[in-house]
C-alpha cells in the first residue's frame, strides 16, 4: 500500500524540499501552501496523513487539524512548528505528533512510518 501525504506548509522551499525527500522515500505527496489549498486537496485526494506547518499567512496548523479532521476522521495529523512548549489547547486531541523546526528529513519519514504502524 502506498501512504499517500498532504503537506501543508507557506514556505515553498520547506514545501519542495520536504516534497522530494518524501517522495523519495516512496510516498505519494500533494502539497499545499495554504489552509484554503489544504482542504481542496482534502476533497479531491484521500490522504492517510497531513503534516501541517504550525503558522500559516490563512490559518494555524491547530485550526486546520481541527478542519481535517471533519473532512477526514481518520487522518494522522502531524504539526511542525519551531515554537518550543506551544500549548495547543483542544487542537491537541486532533494532533497525533509534534515535530519541532528544522526537521530533519529522515526524522519526518520515521515520523510517517511510526503513525502508520499505529
């Protein structure tokens, strides 16, 4: 089976980066540079897992995961952020992982395969 992945990110860099190492890894990857984007994606492609940068220009990572999780119930939802000790509040129910900022590469696909052996 192959894991399918929605990356959400402003930044294009972190987006094409980010793409291409999981893809590599041997995911099938759709990328988003806004929450609005994130949620079309969402409509038109079934995804096992969503990594969501925390700031975003439209939203926050914890607003969308909230969003993401209408949509699709059973997403594993991971949020990147480079805020030490952020209090997510209730968002926290809907996060499956935190991940701080810079993340290295192979640590966010360890951090796919962890979720999707769970």
């Amino acid at each position: 089976m192959v894991i399918s992945v929605l990356l959400v990110d402003d930044d294009l860099n972190i987006l094409d980066t980010a793409s291409d190492v999981l893809d590599a890894e041997g995911f099938q990857v759709f990328t988003a540079s806004s929450g609005a984007e994130a949620k079309q994606r969402l409509q038109k492609h079934a995804v096992h897992i969503a990594i969501l940068d925390f700031n975003m220009r439209d939203t926050t990572g914890a607003v969308l995961a909230r969003e993401l999780r209408q949509l699709l119930p059973t997403i594993k939802i991971i949020l990147m952020t480079g805020e030490q000790g952020l209090d997510l509040g209730t968002a926290r129910n809907e996060i499956n992982m935190v991940l701080t900022k810079p993340v290295d590469p192979p640590a966010l696909a360890a951090a796919i395969h962890q979720l999707v052996e769970n």
